[in-house]
C-alpha cells in the first residue's frame, strides 16, 4: 500500500504565470462604480492609489500573465509549496475520504499573503513609489506586506485592527521587525479614524475602518500608494499559484478532487487554490464540489446581500458588487481576525451568483475544535481562519464515514498558528463562545447600503 504523505514539486516545477479566470466566465463581473457618477471606474480613478501594472491586471482581459522573474526569485525562498495528504487525520476520523492539504504556512510570514506581497511591493518599487499604506486585521497581511517591503527597499505603515492589535502584539513586532510602522485602528491620525472615535472611543476597530484610514493616509501623498491584501482581482490573481501547484501534486498521487474546500475572508486564499480546479471543471476535465467556509459571526457569502456597497467604512473606495453585511458592519472580535471583512471578493461574489461554487458558515468553536485535532494529528498548529476549513473538511469526511464514499478533499492549509496561541489559550481554557449574529444587528448594517441597483446601460 502506498504511505507516501508528502508530495514536493521541484524549482522547476514553480508556476511562470497567474491565471486569470475572469475571460473564461460565462457572464463578466459588473464593475467598480465610481460613488459619486455612478459610471464604472477608470484606470485615471485608481491611479492615486495602485501602481499601472496592478491596475492594469486588475482590469485585465488576458487569461495568463507572466510572472516577473524578480518575483519568481523571492518565491523560490518557499515555493512550490508541499502538498500533504492527512493520513493520520483520516485514521484518527476512521474515514474512507481521502483528505489533502496544501500547506502555506512556511512562507516567510506563515500564510499565503506574501505570494501577493512580493509582487505588490515589486510593481510598486519599479514604478518608483518610495512608501506603502495598508490595513491588516490579524496581522497576517502587514506581516507579508512588511517583509516584501522590506525586500523591495519601500517604506510600509500599517494601520492594524485595534481588536488584534490587542490581541496579537507578537505580529505587530513582527511587522516592526522588518521594518515597518504600526498604528492601531482606528486612529487620531485621520479623519476617517477621528470620525469613529469621536462616536465610539472604544471601536474594536473594523477591516474597514482600517481601510479608509490607510486609503486615506495614500491618497493625501503624491509618493505613496495603497495595497490590499484580498478582496481585488489582482490579489486573487498572484494566488493562483497555490492552485496551480496544487493541480501537477494531486495529479502526482493519482486523484482527483471530488470537493475543494477553502476559508474566506476577502476570498484571496479559497480562489488561488480553486481558480486553477475551477478552470479544469469549466473545461470539463473534473467536476469538483467547491465550498467556501465563513465564520458564523463574519457570514458575507450565506447572510450578507449582493449589492454594490463601498470596500470601507468611511465611503473613500469605489462601489463594488459584492456579497456584504454592510460596510458599517463591525463583527464581534472573533478570534479568526483574517476573517472579519464585511464584504467577499467581487470576483468571487460574482462566481457564486453564478452557482459555480457554494458557501457554508461554521461557529468558531466547532473550529478551534478541529484545528487542535488536526494539530494532534498532523503536527502543524493552524491559524485559526483555516480551521474552518478543517472543520467543513472533518464534516466531509465524517460523512463518508456514515456513507462509505472515498471521496478525494482538498484543502488549503493558508497558515500556521503559532502567532495565535493566545487564541488556542482561550480556547482551552472553555473561553470562547459562539455567538449568534441577531437578524437585528444584520439588518441594521444593511440598511446602510448605498442602494446603487445596477450598473449602467451599456457598462
Ligand atoms: C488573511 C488570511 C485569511 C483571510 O483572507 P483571504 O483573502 O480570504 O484568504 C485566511 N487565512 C489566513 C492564514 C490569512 O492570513
């Protein structure tokens, strides 16, 4: 019987190129509108706050674009990443599944944020921008973000959700250790900031309070630029690597997917790993099951609406169709920082709308439950946003369990935990509750949305 667990590609096998799904979408995405025209965004709109390479990607028509060998050079300090097929997991389940995992974690900065970090912090630097601004809610992106400017020679400020920012001082000296600066969020240093706690002096801080004061903090200076680290088009694309990869090493043990299964905040992780799938199945090749899986108290995908809602809180951003709770909404401080987005990636938002993939919540303690049986198992501690994938995929297997079927499940393991302990800490020490998200709180965030209905004729 064959007990092989890991499966490495070598240098050679590192993508060359991000695959772009949108040209190959039966119907395209609706575009970003401009708040106050109500015409769709330009590249001139985004200018001030993207380098022309991204905004170019962003918008882009090409099904393939090249990867700049400065950027293939510093993914070559953790890429191709290992594929692992749980074995122990599934003996300790006693399942007939048979689950993979692609492990992220052992980038620089433990998750899958610095495959599009490189990338943004390089177009940036050889557009000549000298300074960087960002938000970053668990301090997973600021953390990539850092190192890749680090890298590149850029100076980076991050405005970091006040709730993690208390919670998580390891990764805000983590960003500090690589140099850059970090300011909690919201903060006395912007207007969008000062407007917030002048209303609310103890604000847990939002993604999208975080936002607005980092896009606003941009737009003010002629030599700086913004990066975000999900949720855009171009973000999605510098992921597909993990898909792309993912794809030769599961050809590599003889299977195939029967379902795919990844966590979503913005999206970023769950479309790097399932664009590459979702192109075969488009294809006709293979015809995986694909499942985002949300937090119960963060549910943009199974509770939020599809409508145009702007990408932060203050109303600097574009309007973006997407699936929202609300661009007021400020999520309980759930221990899966990386999670509390208010809205999903409009690329992907469109994909569901368009039945290609489906979506399931799951309360955080049924999470951090399945996160340290996997770590019993498997060795590696997640953070705590992918463990709602292990719970989805643990769920599955079960299943198979009951039914007999030896289903083949795909997960991305997006990163490592060991930053997150005092979440783990919480945890075991019977701390965490899952609170239900009251139909109140949602449809009061909701009543704030812009109400854009659709999109212009002709756009
Ligand atoms: C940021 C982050 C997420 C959430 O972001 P996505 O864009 O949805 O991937 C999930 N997991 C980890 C480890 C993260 O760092």
């Amino acid at each position: 019987m064959d007990r092989q667990v890991k499966y490495v590609l070598t240098e050679s096998d590192l993508p060359r190129q991000w695959y772009n799904i949108v040209p190959d979408l039966p119907a395209p995405p609706p575009p970003p509108l401009h708040p106050g025209t109500g015409q769709p965004v330009g590249p001139d709109d985004l200018a001030p706050l993207f380098p022309a390479a991204l905004i170019a990607q962003e918008v882009s028509a090409d099904r393939y674009i090249d990867i700049p060998d400065e950027v293939l050079d510093v993914y070559r300090l953790w890429r191709p990443t290992p594929l692992f097929r749980a074995r122990r997991l599934e003996r300790d389940l006693g399942t007939p599944a048979r689950i993979y995992y692609k492990y992220e974690g052992g980038s620089p900065a433990g998750s899958h944020k610095p495959n599009t970090a490189v990338p943004q912090a390089y177009y940036n630097a050889a557009e000549g921008v000298r300074r960087l601004t960002t938000e970053t809610g668990a301090g997973q992106w600021g953390s990539a973000l850092a190192f890749a400017s680090a890298v590149f020679g850029l100076d980076l400020e991050v405005w970091m959700v006040r709730a993690s920012y208390d919670q998580k001082p390891y990764r805000k000296m983590l960003m500090e250790a690589y140099g850059a600066t970090v300011h909690p969020s919201p903060s006395p240093l912007t207007a969008s900031g000062r407007a917030v706690l002048a209303e609310h002096p103890d604000s847990p801080g939002s993604l999208g309070i975080a936002i607005s004061e980092a896009v606003e903090m941009a737009a003010g200076d002629e030599g700086a630029r913004y990066a975000l680290g999900s949720v855009l088009n171009h973000v999605l694309l510098h992921q597909t690597v993990i898909g792309e990869e993912a794809l030769k090493q599961l050809a590599l043990a003889g299977d195939v997917p029967d379902l795919i299964v990844g966590c979503t905040g913005g999206g970023s992780n769950f479309a790097g790993l399932t664009f590459p799938f979702l192109r075969e199945k488009m294809a006709g090749r293979m015809s995986p099951v694909i499942r985002a899986v949300e937090p119960a108290a963060c549910p943009s995908f199974t509770r939020g609406v599809y409508a145009y809602d702007f990408g932060d809180t203050a109303g600097l951003t574009p309007l973006f169709k997407m699936h929202t709770l609300g661009h007021d909404f400020v999520p309980d401080p759930i221990h899966a920082g990386g999670l509390r987005y208010h809205g999903m990636s409009p690329l992907l938002s469109h994909i569901y709308e368009l039945g290609l993939i489906e979506a399931v919540a799951k309360p955080q303690s049924e999470c951090f439950a399945a996160g340290l049986r996997f770590a019993r198992t498997e060795g590696i501690l997640p953070a705590p946003e992918p463990t709602h994938a292990l719970a989805a995929c643990i769920e599955e297997a079960l299943r198979c369990k009951e039914t007999g079927e030896e289903k083949v499940i795909l997960t991305a393991l997006c990163g490592h935990g060991l930053l997150d302990l005092a979440a783990y800490g919480s945890y075991q020490a019977g701390q965490v509750t899952d609170l239900e998200l009251p139909d109140r709180v949602l449809s009061e965030a909701l009543s704030g949305l812009p109400g854009v209905a659709a999109p212009p004729a002709g756009a």
